[in-house]
C-alpha cells in the first residue's frame, strides 16, 4: 500500500466478521471491541491508554501487540468513536493515521446540544492539505437520547469544518461503489467525505455500509490513487436513500448481521461520548 497504512483498526460494539471486506488485504487487522456502558466502556478504554502528553495510539497498540508506531487506517462503529474522536486529538497519533472513518459514530453526550466533534475536525483538516490522509463519515438519523443523532452532530462537525478551513463543502456526487447512494453526499477537497443516510439503520452503517466503503473508496484510496478526482453527478435522477428492493444476496445477509447488532446499538445509543 503506497500510502503507508501497516494495519487496519476496528473500534466499538462490532467484529472483524461483521465488517468483512472493510479490511486492508493482506495486512493485519486488530480490533477493540467495546460498548458505550461499560461492558466494556469505549470512552474508559480510551482515557486509559493516555500518557503525559494525550497520546493514545501507543498504549492501544501495545495492548495489541503491535509495535506503537504501527500506521493505521482506523474505523469506528457506534460507541467507538469515543476512542477515534480522541486518537484524533494527538497531533502525533494523527500522525500515525492514513484513514479515519466514522460508519455512524459521531456522538456527544452534551444534552440538549449539537456539538461539533472536536478530533474529527482537527483530522478533516489536516486531510484537507495532506495527502497522506483520508476522512470519511457516514451518519444515521437514529437518537441518541437527547444528545443529538448521528446527523446532526456530523452536520455540526461540518460546519466547523468549514468554519475553520474558510471553505464550503460540495453537496452532491457519488459516493463510489456503495449501494444505496446516501441521501445527501458532502465534499471537501479529493479526501473529506461526509455521507447522510437517514433511512439506512444504525447498525447497518458498519454491516452494510462500511465494506462498500472500503471496497469502493477506501482501499483503491490506499493502493496509491490521489482519490476518485472530480465529483461526478449521479446517475439517473439522483441518489437513492434507501435500499434498493432487488439488492443482491451480499446485501441480505448484510442486513441479517445488522439486525444482529440491534440489541448492542440500542445499548450504545447511551453515553456515547
């Protein structure tokens, strides 16, 4: 892989098994597996692993048996952003990530607010000018309490996105490979990529969702394209937000193991941050 991702990292209440294909051929592939009440917590773990100066990738690392300056294309599910959203906060384990992708797990547990997602923006910004890095986030509709749905705390994040770049996203596009298209596709530059999916589960945003992802942006991303260039308009009358009635055999058994996950996501839409 030309840009330097040695390993791939799963975080949050989901299994290598039931993210298959959103993976980095060929290289190893390490996951946390965590809750966000404590069974384990995302967020303790990740406040665990912290050192003197914030860092938190070399503690996780080594807890894995990995050497800690091992580079990383990191994914989270659900309550596993609370430990992406803070590897994001250390400009030396930035430094270690080539990929962040957030498959619905942009929460804050902030009631009666919609805040931003501080690591996340800090990593889309770097990504905006280092070709080294790529950001891509999808988001549900589904409720998180009164804490704000994934939606609404990625669209947050957005915004001060561009508050801080000075730029606007693009709205519109392909998200390549991935089926059903999001209802709204937002694009900063050739490596941001923010992705809504009101009518796609919670849980399906890392069965269903995440594989097409890496399939069809992430990994080719990895293999040494600069990104799929220009955003392309969609085919026909335009995006899709829901699953197309003929999808294909992958995509039922993709929704029978988001189903599997129901239990765990309703658990996890409490204390996520």
């Amino acid at each position: 892989m030309t840009i330097g991702a040695e390993a791939a990292l799963w975080m949050g209440p989901v299994n290598l098994q039931q993210v298959a294909g959103a993976t980095i051929p060929g290289a190893p592939a390490l996951s946390v597996t965590c809750t966000g009440d404590g069974s384990p917590s995302c967020a303790a773990l990740a406040e665990s692993w912290a050192d003197a100066s914030g860092r938190r990738l070399p503690a996780l690392l080594k807890s894995k048996g990995f050497p800690e300056d091992t580079t990383l294309a990191a994914a989270a599910f659900s309550a596993g952003g609370s430990i992406l959203k803070r590897l994001c906060l250390s400009p030396a384990d930035r430094a270690q990530l080539r990929v962040v992708h957030s498959a619905d797990a942009s929460y804050e547990a902030v009631a009666g607010q919609r805040p931003f997602v501080e690591g996340y923006v800090r990593y889309a910004l770097e990504a905006l000018t280092d070709p080294s890095k790529l950001f891509v986030a999808t988001a549900s509709a589904g409720a998180n309490k009164n804490f704000g749905s994934g939606i609404e705390i990625i669209t947050s994040t957005r915004k001060e996105i561009e508050r801080r770049a000075g730029q606007q996203f693009q709205l519109g596009g392909v998200l390549p490979g991935v089926t059903p298209q999001p209802a709204a596709l937002w694009r900063l530059g050739e490596r941001i990529w923010i992705a809504e999916y009101p009518d796609i589960s919670h849980g399906q945003q890392a069965t269903l969702l995440a594989p097409q992802i890496w399939q069809g942006l992430i990994l080719p991303w990895l293999g040494g394209s600069s990104g799929p260039g220009p955003i392309p308009s969609p085919p026909g009358p335009g995006p899709t937000p829901v699953a197309d009635g003929s999808s294909s055999l992958q995509s039922l058994l993709a929704f029978g193991m988001g189903m599997l996950l129901g239990y765990g996501g309703i658990r996890l839409w409490q204390s996520r941050g």
